[in-house]
C-alpha cells in the first residue's frame, strides 16, 4: 500500500540521512547511490501525492500510516508483559496520539525500552501532523492576505479602479457619516455606514495600506480586492451584483485618463457592471483636465456609456458621467 511505501522508505532515508552518512552522500559507492536514487524518486513520488491530498485526507493519511506501528507494538507489548491486546492497542494509540503519560512505570524493563521508544517514533507522526496543520494555516492566511475570497455583501457601496481620488471619497463618506450623526439624521447615516468594496489593478496590500492611514475602517467596513474590472468573476468578487450605487473611478493616471484607450476600459467596466447588476445606480468619472485630446475622450465615455443607460433605468437603477476635482472634496 502507498502509505505502507511511504513510511518504510521515510525510515530508511532518515537512517541513511543519520546513522550511514556514507550511503546518504552523493558521491558514496555506486550501490548506494543507486539505492539513494530509487529511494529519493520514491519518496519523491509518494510525497507528491500526499501534497494533492486534501486537509482531511492528509489527516486520515497520517492517521492511517502509524496504524501498523500501533498495531505491532501492542502485539509485541501483548507478548513482553501479557497485557490483554485491546488494552495494548488503547495504550500505543495514546502514545502515537502524544497523551501525557508516565513511559517508565512497566513492569520490565524491555517494556520500558519499548515504550519509549515508541514514544519517540511518535514524535514523526505528530510533526507530521503538525506541519499540515500548519500548512493549511498558512494557507488560509496567504488567502486572506491576497483577498482571494469573495466578499458577501447586500446593497453596499462599490468603487471600481483606484486613483488620486479614491482615498479622498472614502475621506468623504466618513466625515458625511459624522456630520449625518451630528444632524440626527437616519436617513444619511444609514448611507454613509454602508460597507464599502474596492476594486482595482493595483496589489491589494499597496490598498490596504493606504485605507489603513486614512483611518475609515473605524466608519464602516472597507474591503479591498485586486482584480479587472471588465472580468464579470473579479466583479463577483466585491459582490457587484448586488451593489446599491457603483463608483466607476477613471484608471491612475493621476486622476485624468485622458487616453481613448483609457476610456474603452472605464466603458467596458460600466457595460460588465451594468450587465451585471441592471438596478444599480451606477456613477462614472469623467476626465477631468482641460486640453483638445481629453474633450474627444470626454465625449467617446459620454457615447460608449450610453449605452449602459437603458439597461440600468429599465430595471430602477441609473447611470451619471460626473467630473470631480479637488475642490469638490475642499472642504469635507
């Protein structure tokens, strides 16, 4: 059986690795290095398995594989001291599985040798099983980490690419939120407590840094994810589906995009919003400086857009091409 395979040939490797370092050496005799070579392509192969394993499996796997070790020191500890085999059985299942116990308190002394050296064996399964536990770990971590998870969410606010800007309108919703607070009104504070999700083609840590440092997370939930705005799946990511209002923001270009090109992309993510979620109120930035090649670039995002329109307002959403500046955030 492969996992019979895989802790003979983990033995013998640790014993050539260990107790034969003349074998485990690259430039031992030929014989042994042929037996080094067919036991590292073995291990090799077996290892790799293990790896596709899931967690559960990984775990019935390591289980599984100190059976026959349990099995053939409760028969030999049943033959040393006449312990009824079940209660053999219950004793090195104890031990494999690393409960405290007193290992010198036996009757013989073979029984003792055994014992410990039961115990020690042990120690390979429980660190084996302690590095997938870790592994997994890590794992779930890095997930988190590289937002790799869908955020789950339900009439929140969404804004799609990042620039110059986009801090400064976060910055705006958490002062909108102390100012609704002040008002007593329920109404805006409901709105400006909505969670907010973010999503850019910009690594999701450079975002989380910057969101840190304004100090909104304290206001409402941010989530920030890295991903293509005209990809319907990264859009699934930040649930743009079921976005109330959508924040279309011009590519980091300074804020401007003044390129056709970039405007394309700011198009093509207002029709895959849109397509997506066609009762959204959906706000798209317009460039912003004043120059022959952005008026041309003003008026293709004005026409490709259009088209979103009737998507959005035959099913109770809406679709705006707004200009912001500095001065629009001058004094929130």
């Amino acid at each position: 059986p492969g996992w019979l395979q895989f802790m003979v040939i983990f033995s013998v490797m640790a014993a050539l690795a260990h107790g034969i370092p003349s074998l485990a050496s690259p430039t031992g005799p030929p014989a042994a290095q042929w037996l080094r070579d067919v036991l590292l392509a073995q291990l090799d192969w077996l290892a790799t398995l293990f790896g596709s394993l899931n967690a559960i499996l990984k775990f019935v796997f390591v289980i599984v594989a100190a059976m026959p070790f349990v099995l053939l020191s409760s028969v030999f500890y049943h033959r040393l001291t006449g312990t009824p085999l079940p209660a053999s059985l219950i004793k090195f299942y104890v031990l494999f599985n690393r409960v405290p116990g007193n290992l010198f308190s036996e009757p013989s002394a073979a029984a003792i040798v055994l014992v410990n050296a039961v115990y020690y064996l042990s120690t390979f399964s429980f660190a084996l099983m302690f590095g997938v536990v870790t592994e997994e770990v890590k794992r779930t971590y890095q997930n988190l980490q590289e937002g790799v998870y869908q955020v789950h969410q339900r009439g929140h606010l969404v804004i799609v690419n990042w620039n110059s800007f986009t801090p400064l309108v976060l910055k705006m919703l958490a002062d909108g939120q102390l100012q609704a607070a002040a008002r007593g009104c329920p109404e805006d504070l409901a709105f400006y407590s909505k969670p907010v999700n973010i999503l850019a083609d910009k690594p999701k840590a450079e975002m989380d840094k910057q969101i840190n440092g304004l100090g909104v997370r304290r206001f409402f939930e941010v989530h920030a994810r890295s991903g293509q705005a005209t990809v319907p799946k990264d859009l699934k990511l930040i649930s743009a589906g079921k976005a109330a209002r959508v924040l279309i923001m011009q590519p980091e270009c300074g804020g401007h995009g003044n390129g056709l090109e970039d405007q394309a992309r700011v198009a093509a993510s207002a029709m895959a919003v849109s397509m997506l979620n066609r009762g959204a109120h959906v706000v798209v930035q317009s460039p912003s400086m004043v120059s022959s090649e952005n008026k041309s670039s003003k008026e293709y995002l004005r026409a490709a857009v259009k088209a979103c329109e009737p998507v959005l307002t035959g099913h109770g959403g809406s679709l705006q091409v707004l200009e912001l500046s500095v001065k629009d955030f001058k004094d929130r």
